[in-house]
C-alpha cells in the first residue's frame, strides 16, 4: 500500500470564546489514499468543517490549531509557516465552498476568477490564462464557456456558480480538493449533476478528495472511503460500503437508522434520542455514551482512541462487536 | 428624523417572546447602566431645579455681571447678572423636556405610515414613498429652519417643524421591518384566520416591528437636542427669557476673549447628556437584540 | 442593461420628486400665519396697500395658479426678487454659491481624510484595542452640536494658541481661501466624521469577513493581493454609497457653521434673509439646497452603479 496523501493525527481546533475555550476538533485522525475520495461525515457541530478547514489553514480569525499534525505528501503543515502554507493553497490543495453566491467575489467576472489562480500562481500570461479558464469552464460542463466567461457571479444559477467553483479549485492543478458541503445548497437535481461531475473529475484527473457532508446518501454516491465524526472526533473509519453495510460504531449505526430512504428494508425509523454535548464541557469517557444504547460501566471513564480493526478499518468503541452483532440481526441494508 | 443616514440601524423584527429576556438582563449590560445613570442623574437635577439652584434663572444682578466662580454663583455669571449653574440646570429642563417630546409625535406618525405603506404597498406605498423622497431631498438644518422661519418662532412650531421633517426616518425603518414580517408565518396564519387587517396591524405586526423604532427613538432625541440647541443659537428656537443651552451658548460668543466659560459650558452640558443618551440607545439595542 | 439606461432611470424618477421639492418650496410662504403681505408691510399698513402687494405678489389668486406661476418662473431661471436688497433673489444666491461651495468641497474632503482610515485602521484591528477606541468616537462625537464645536475650535486655534487661523471670513485668493475655510471646514468635517465611521467600520467590517475573500485565500493568493484586488474592491462599492449619503447632511451643515464664522455663503444669506423677512430670498436658498443635495444623491448612484455590477441589473 502507497503512502497517504493526506495523514491527520490527533489533530485539536480550539476557539477562544467569552466563555473560555472551545474545542471544535479534539483528537481527529484519519488518512486519505492518493486518487481516493475520503467522506467527513457527521452532525453540524461536530467538528468536521473546522477539520477541514485546518487542512488548508483557513480557520476563522478566533480559531487556531491546538495540537496534532497534518501531513500532506509526508510534509506536516502544522510546524510549516504561513508562506508555506500559502504556497501550498491552490497549488497542492484547494476548496470548494458550500454557498457559492457568498463565496464568488461579486464584482469580478467568473472568467477572471477563474484565471486568477493561473495567472498569480502559475505565472501564465494573461491571454493563456484567460485560455485555461474557458477550457476549465468546459471541463465542469458549463456550456457556452467563452460568453459565460465575461458574466458576473450574480447573473449565473445556483449550479452554474458551484461548477465555476469546481473550476477554481481545479484552476491551479490541485492534488488533494476539500469540498465542504458543495451541495447543500442545491437543488435535489443538481445536487445530483454536481456530485456525478465531482467523480467524473476525480476519475479523470486522478485528484484526491476529501468530501465533507452531514448526508450519507452523498457520502456513499461519492466517496470510496469513510470517517464519521462525532463532537470533534473521528469515532470510525473504513470503505464506504463495509462501514455502511456493518458499522461498528453506535453512533454511525443511529446515522444509518435514521436516514429514511436509504435503499431499504427496515420498517421502524429511529432518530438517536438526546443532543450532542456541548463541545466546551464534554461528557467524561466515549461522548456518545449519554446517548447509546450499547453503553455500559466502562465507557464512562478514559480516552477512546482509534482502535485498528482489520482490513483498513478503524472504531473508537471497545464494544463494536455489540455493535455489529446489532445489524446482523437488523440490518440497515438490504442484501440486493 | 435628521439625515435619513442616521436611520440606517435595522436588525431583525424580534417576536415578541424574547423581549422577556430584557428584565433578567438589564443591570448586566454596561452601557444600558452607564446611560441610565448619566441620563438619570441630569433629569434629577432637572426636576429638582429649585432646589438645588439658589436663583431664578431669569433674574439679573446688574452688579454682579460677568463674575467667575465663587461660592455664591457656582459657575459664575454672565453679561447680565444672571447666574450660570442656575440657568444651566433651568435649561436642562427646557431642552430635555422639549426634545422628549419632539420625538413622540414623528414616532407615532411616522410608525402609522410605515405600517400601512409597508403592509398595503400599491399606490399607498408609492405615495408615502414620494413624500419621504421629497422630504429627504432637503438637508435637513435647512427644512427645519425654513418651517421654523414661516411657522415663526418658539416651542409650539419647534414641535410642528421637527414632526413634519422627523417622521421620514421612523416610516422607513417601520415600513421595512414591515416588508420582512408580513411575510412571516404568524401573519399569514393571521390572515388566513380571517382576522381583520386592523388587528393584525395593531395588535401583531406592530408589537414585533416597533422595537426597532424604539431604539432609534432613543438617539432621535439626541438629534432633537442638538436641532433645538441649534435653533436657539441661532435664535429661532427658545425665545429669551426662557433658557435654554443655544441660547446661552450664543450670547457667550461676544465675550469668548475674556468669559469663554460662558459658551463652553453649556455645550459640554450638551455632550454629556447626549452621551448618556446614546449609550442608553446603544445598550437598549443590544437587550432588545435577541440573544 | 447598460450604464446610460439606467442614468436615464434615474432621471426619469427625480421629476416626481422635484416636482414635490418645488411644490414644498412654494409652500413655505403659505405656511406662514397670518397674511404674508400683512406680516412685511406691517400692523400699521392701510388695508388698501396690503390688497396692492397681495395683488402685486398674485397673492389673491388660487393657489394651483398661484403654483403654476410660480413654476413658470422657476423655469425660466426667476427665483423671484428679495424684498430687501430689491435684485434677483437668484443672482443673490449665485454670487455667494461659490463660497458655500468650496465649505462643502473642503469639508467632505477633510471628512473623508478623517473618517476613511480611522474606519480602515478600527476594521483591520478588530476588537483591539484602536478598534475600542475608534468606536468610542461615534458615541461621544454625535453629541456634539457642530456650532459649538465650531466656537469651541474657533476659541483654541482662533483665538489662543498663537492665534493660527482667522477667526472668520473667507479670505482671498486661493491659498486665503484655505486658510480662511480650514477651521470651519474642519468644524463641517468633524461633524459627520462620526457617522461616517460608524458606517465605513462596519461595511469594511463585512467586505472583511465575506467568504469570498476565503475563496481568494484559498487560491494560495499573496494577501497583498487579497487586500487589494477582492477586499478593498468590493469595500470602496459601500464606502461610495456611505458617503454620498452623508454629503447630504453635510451640506445642510454648513448653514449653521456659516454664522459661526461669518462665512458669507448662501447659508448665511438664509439666516439673514429669515431676520429680515425676505420671504423670496429664503425660497431661493431653500431650493438651491435642495438642488444641491438632489445631484449628491444622483451622482453617489451613478457612482455605485459603474462600481457595482449588480445594481444595473434591476
């Protein structure tokens, strides 16, 4: 097996609120295979837009990585400088944003943002720049891409604004694309066209994708493999369809429960009872364990570390057998 | 009221359950505080002028004019004798009375158009609309003394002038709260209940809406007293020989070589209680936020 | 559609707007109680002179005529005749524009010299310390009577303090000009400083955070770059729309700072024409104001719509 791309250790994001501090992200491991596609999944508030964030070292102005490392081709970005990083941003790593109107510069023609990259980056001439966006606006599918150019961002749809952000990300040749949310914004049918193009792209392209999303259905249209989060940590890893097929964790067995036309034969729905903690004073032991119905005595106390499971799997709950033992009786799947 | 470019301030409409938060939390919000114990501390002595004056403010000691401080006349005299601390606190209780009042007529006409322009639209909208656009055509100084001008002088035509400049900023801050709220589901299951559009404006829409207006209130009657104090210096406002700040402030700029106490002080008097006005504005606008 | 379309726009939506600016101005002289006629020839006037002046003036005509007259003048650059000095109230007000105009100029420019980075320097250190104390500015500042101020002004740099600056009038000569007007320009700029950088702080505040500007981070852009071709862009759209609303309760400003420092500009004239009961001079001034604030309003528009995209496309 090749080294990762992407290698994130223990990785912590604090806050510093009124309050005191907040850690949005505390202990996220995980690792991305080159031309893979890894799914962040989990509620809002766990962690996993702060995680992806760091990635790129674009956390808000109150937010700062605490601790672990990030290593992308082997080079930890943590212990890098900021021209490092800056460096690395669009060239090495680039993001897709989830609200495309707020996230296009209103005043700039799409074509020029588009350039932009090339142009500063790559150190193209303008003309040849002005080339590579309009071949780039193809590559998404946005039709008629030499009068699109010239338009600006409020004058394209919805969708037509997420693929000129595809188009910008892949603008400066990016090995490794973030993608927080890129279709939460959409409609249900480009939602659809979106997420067909993304995999197309990182099969023809060969990109690396980590893919942030709250949806497992997108998660498992899109991606190969799997981390669930859960208030600020990653809690299971593993390939999409064995996760999904036999979870060994509570949490991402609730997920799946109570996702409600997920391709199915159980009858009864269950939403997980209870919220998740707050972040600035989590529960002693395993944080799901207010909430999980598999808890017993010794979840209560200690650390939870990622336990390596066989074939490229991964939980933080010591009881997973419970756990899988529970969907081989119910499954969430149905063998098709 | 005063330039349409103080009545930028818009938040969102507030349903009206979350105002209750405003009791638990008053004392904790430093500015509220600080406003209301500046404010608090001016309107006391206001009221309890008579006492804690020696003179009447009109009255002239030709002996004694132009003094310094003493323990006599606190803050000394001016070119007629008359005692300055006295006619200071006497003025705090013309200006500040005035301007309380000044505000409540533009508030509560302006508030009426915006309800219904913002609720109706159509051709009562457009029509409200035509008149804050004139109205805003002017500056503001300058329609204000031309009404003060042809209305005349005094305190009754301060109030007509500054109510029929005054209501333009608080019909556009109602009229766009109005805009968002009517289309709030509270209000279309009100209409879809039949209800009459005079109770759904009066008894729904505004309580929801009128929070903004209130805050803006608040630093409309700076606005109020800084066109009053105007108007006296300028001596179209207060006539003589009620005191009042501007006046003051005008009949000390003969002697600013030698007394320049004189115009200086009711002017900082100005400032200090603009000051605990706004920070009241301020710290109102941030307890009626919801949280 | 294009630039010039929507300029035509514009225009075509001010004429209602003058219309009720010129019909509000004709008005103030019937807003006066009382016969004006009466008011100027005095209590002691025969019934038969006060009837001459009414009849004189079309006073006893209806008032639509009375209105369309006064239009038909208007139009034909007649703002009527003062009743004191006997000439055009129009050529009155033009000879002493020119002062009022360069207050204005000399003022809004200070204005913006002042409040821009004061408003830069609060936004790009948020929360810090500058930040508190810039904010700080606003609240104390708007309480302030500009007159006052102006006297206040007048007394340290006028009067004390070596005496750097005359104590009114407009001086001659271009250099004169600044010398004489810098003191009451600065009282004019000091005024709406404080709104200006409320305002300013808090659009730049907004163009500073917006997520485009993490997208133009995310390009791996030098933050030079950033500042420059995405942040300050779109910030200079609202600093534009700021201020051109600001200039209009700046000119209205300058009426009161005129008769602090004896400025003869058209503010003054105002004042004294109010004292003297020159019902037609105090119209013309009223009006001219009016105009001037009309084309500030018109020319900040314009100005956002060739800044900003988005607002041509209505």
């Amino acid at each position: 097996m090749s080294e990762p791309l992407l290698r994130v250790t223990d990785l912590q994001v604090e806050f510093q609120l009124a309050r005191g501090i907040l850690r949005a992200v505390d202990g996220a491991s995980f690792e991305v295979q080159p031309g893979e596609a890894l799914g962040l999944v989990g509620e809002s508030g766990s962690g996993k837009t702060m995680a992806l964030r760091a990635l790129v070292g674009l956390l808000p102005r109150t937010a700062r990585i605490a601790g672990g490392s990030i290593e992308i081709d082997g080079e930890d970005i943590v212990r890098a400088d900021e021209s490092r990083r800056r460096e690395l941003r669009g060239h090495s790593v680039s993001m897709i944003f989830q609200e495309p109107m707020t996230a296009l510069n209103p005043v700039m023609r799409v074509g020029d943002q588009i350039a932009e990259g090339p142009l500063v980056r790559l150190g193209l001439t303008r003309r040849r720049a002005r080339e590579r966006a309009v071949e780039l606006m193809r590559l998404v599918g946005i039709p008629d891409p030499l009068r699109r150019a010239e338009a600006y961002p409020h004058e394209l749809s919805g969708g037509l604004r997420q693929r000129v952000m595809i188009a910008i990300a892949l603008s400066s040749d990016p090995k490794l694309i973030l993608c927080d949310e890129p279709t939460t914004a959409l409609d249900v049918t480009i939602q659809d066209q979106i997420l067909k193009l993304l995999r197309s792209l990182q099969e023809r392209l060969g990109v690396t994708l980590v893919f942030v999303s709250h949806d497992l259905a997108v998660i498992a249209q899109t991606c190969s493999s799997v981390a669930v989060m859960y208030a600020g940590q990653v809690v299971e890893t593993g390939r999409v369809e064995a996760v999904f097929r036999e979870p060994r964790h509570p949490y991402t067995l609730g997920l799946l429960r109570s996702v409600p036309d997920f391709d199915l034969v159980h009858e009864r729905l269950s939403s997980i009872p209870g919220a998740p903690p707050d972040l600035a004073a989590p529960p002693p032991g395993c944080r799901f364990h207010p909430r999980c119905s598999f808890a017993r005595e010794d979840c209560i106390h200690g650390d939870f570390p990622l336990l390596q499971l066989e074939h490229a799997r991964a939980t933080a709950c010591i009881h997973h057998d419970v756990c899988a033992e529970d969907v081989r009786r119910e499954p969430v799947i149905a063998d098709a | 009221m005063a330039a349409a470019a103080t009545a930028d301030a818009l938040g969102e409409a507030i349903p009206v359950g979350q105002r209750r938060g405003f009791r638990g939390r008053w004392y904790r919000t430093p500015s509220f505080v600080a406003g209301v114990s500046i404010l608090g501390t001016i309107v006391l002595l206001a009221v309890l002028a008579p006492l804690v004056t020696g003179f009447d403010p009109t009255y002239q000691d030709l002996n004694h004019t132009l003094q310094g401080p003493s323990w006599h006349h606190l803050l000394g005299t001016d070119d007629l004798g008359r005692d300055t601390w006295t006619r200071l606190v006497y003025g705090a209780r013309t200006d500040l009375r005035v301007a309380f009042l000044a505000v409540l007529f533009p508030f509560t006409i302006g508030t009426v158009l915006g309800l219904f322009s913002g609720y109706y639209g159509g051709w009562v909208d457009s029509i409200t609309s035509w008149f804050v656009n004139v109205v805003v055509a002017f500056p503001f100084y300058v329609l204000i003394i031309a009404l003060v001008f042809a209305l005349g002088s005094g305190t009754r035509n301060i109030y007509i002038a500054i109510t029929l400049v005054g209501w333009v900023s608080y019909t556009r801050i109602i009229r766009g709260e109005v805009l968002v709220a009517k289309r709030r589901d509270y209000v279309l299951a009100a209409r879809a209940g039949g209800l009459s559009d005079f109770r759904i404006l009066f008894r729904h829409l505004l309580p929801n809406v009128i929070t903004q207006a209130i805050v803006f209130a608040m630093s409309d009657i700076v606005l109020d007293i800084l066109a009053i104090v105007t108007l006296g210096y300028l001596g179209l406002g207060v006539q003589p020989p009620t005191p009042d700040w501007g006046t003051m402030i005008a009949e000390g700029q003969t002697f600013l070589t030698t007394h320049w106490e004189l115009s200086t002080i009711p002017g900082i008097a100005v400032v200090v209680t603009a000051l605990g006005l706004s920070l009241l504005a301020d710290g109102l606008a941030d307890l009626l936020r919801p949280e | 559609m294009s630039l010039g379309g929507y300029v035509v726009r514009r225009l075509l939506q001010l004429v209602p707007i003058a219309l009720g600016v010129t019909i509000l101005v004709f008005f103030l002289i019937h807003l006066v109680p009382g016969d004006p006629a009466r008011t100027i020839l005095g209590n002691q006037a025969t019934t038969v002179r006060v009837k001459l002046l009414r009849h004189a003036w079309g006073l006893d005509r209806p008032l639509p005529v009375q209105y369309l007259k006064f239009m038909g003048r208007l139009l034909h650059g007649d703002l009527g005749t003062s009743l004191f000095y006997s000439v055009g109230a129009g050529r009155l007000v033009l000879q002493r524009l020119p002062v009022t105009l360069w207050l204005i100029g000399f003022g809004a420019v200070l204005a913006v010299a002042i409040a821009v980075p004061l408003s830069a320097f609060a936004a790009t250190h948020r929360d810090r310390l500058p930040d508190h104390i810039v904010r700080a500015v606003p609240l104390v500042g708007l309480g302030f009577p500009p007159f006052w101020l102006g006297i206040v002004l007048l007394l340290t740099f006028g009067l004390n303090l070596g005496r750097l600056f005359p104590v009114g009038g407009y001086g001659s000569g271009f250099t004169g000009h600044l010398h004489s007007m810098f003191l009451p320009a600065l009282t004019v700029a000091l005024g709406i400083a404080p709104i200006l950088i409320r305002s300013l702080r808090a659009g730049l505040l907004e163009v500073f955070e917006a997520e485009y500007i993490t997208t133009a981070r995310s390009k791996g852009l030098p933050e030079r770059r950033v500042l420059i071709r995405h942040a300050l862009r779109n910030a200079i759209v609202s600093t534009v729309s700021v201020l051109g609303v600001n200039i209009g309760y700046l000119v209205g400003g300058t009426l009161v700072i005129e008769q602090v420092y004896a400025i003869p500009g058209i503010g003054q004239l105002m004042i004294n024409s109010i004292f003297e009961r020159d019902f037609p001079v105090v119209q013309a001034v009223t009006l001219v104001f009016s105009v001037m604030v009309v084309l500030v309003y018109l020319a900040t528009d314009v100005a956002h719509a060739l800044l900003d995209p988005r607002v041509r496309f209505d």
